[in-house]
C-alpha cells in the first residue's frame, strides 16, 4: 500500500512521464523546411514568460533517418528559450526519439541549460518557431 507521500510521488512520476512524452503535447504545425522533409512543431500551452524571454517545447519530425550517439531517430523534441527583444535562441534540454512525434523510445537525451543565445537564419524553421514564440509573447 502508498501511503499519502508516496502516492503523490508516484502520481508526479506519472505526470511527469507523460508531459515528457509528446503524446501528451498539443502541437501546432509551425513551419516546413523548403523541402518538405521536415516538420517544426510548437505546444503553445509550454509557453513561460519572463520579460522579453520566452520558453517553449518544440519538435521537429523528420522524414528520413538521422543519427545521434549512434541511435537512429526520426523526431527531435527540445524546450527551448527566445529573447523576443533581439532574435536570438538557445536549447535548454532536448531529447531525440525513435519515431515520429516524440513517439518510440528515447534515444538520447541532452540538456543543455548553460547554452548561450545564438542568432538564427532569417527564413529558418528556428525563425518560424521564434515568430510563432515571441507573437504569443
């Protein structure tokens, strides 16, 4: 039996499991590379705001097979964080998963909390998301 503590740690490891999991994400088509092969997705209900910075989770789905450590993957989910003010954006954590849309097992996970910003192409997937971000700003 769990007694009260432990019922809620069980039930905060269930939840966390499954915002985790991009099924339990409502993603909104962002952008599509020129090509096609891939897709940027953004949750809008990740959104957090502080001042002109603004965190999200996006993902981008791709087409064709890509390689990290080793492990093939097929969606690249990441929490990331804009400066609205002047266009820049850094990863805060990531997770690359075997299949489409954050689904299929976990491959490899990075978190990266320390990156510093980084200016973006204009007309990139990554200006798309900062666009989709920095409006509902």
């Amino acid at each position: 039996m769990i007694d009260g503590g432990g019922m809620q740690k069980a039930l905060l490891m269930v939840f966390l499991a499954m915002v985790s999991h991009g099924a339990a994400a409502d993603w909104v088509l962002v952008a599509l590379s020129n090509d096609g092969a891939i897709a940027a997705y953004a949750d809008a209900s990740t959104i957090a705001k502080t001042g002109y910075h603004v965190k999200i989770r996006n993902l981008f789905n791709y087409k064709r097979v890509h390689v990290a450590d080793g492990k093939t993957y097929l969606s690249y989910m990441s929490e990331d964080e804009y400066d609205c003010s002047i266009g820049t954006t850094r990863t805060l954590s990531s997770t690359f998963y075997a299949k489409n849309m954050g689904e299929g097992e976990m491959v490899t996970l990075d978190n990266t909390a320390d990156a510093k910003f980084q200016p973006f192409a204009t007309d990139s997937l990554d200006s798309s998301l900062w666009e989709f971000a920095c409006a509902k700003h």
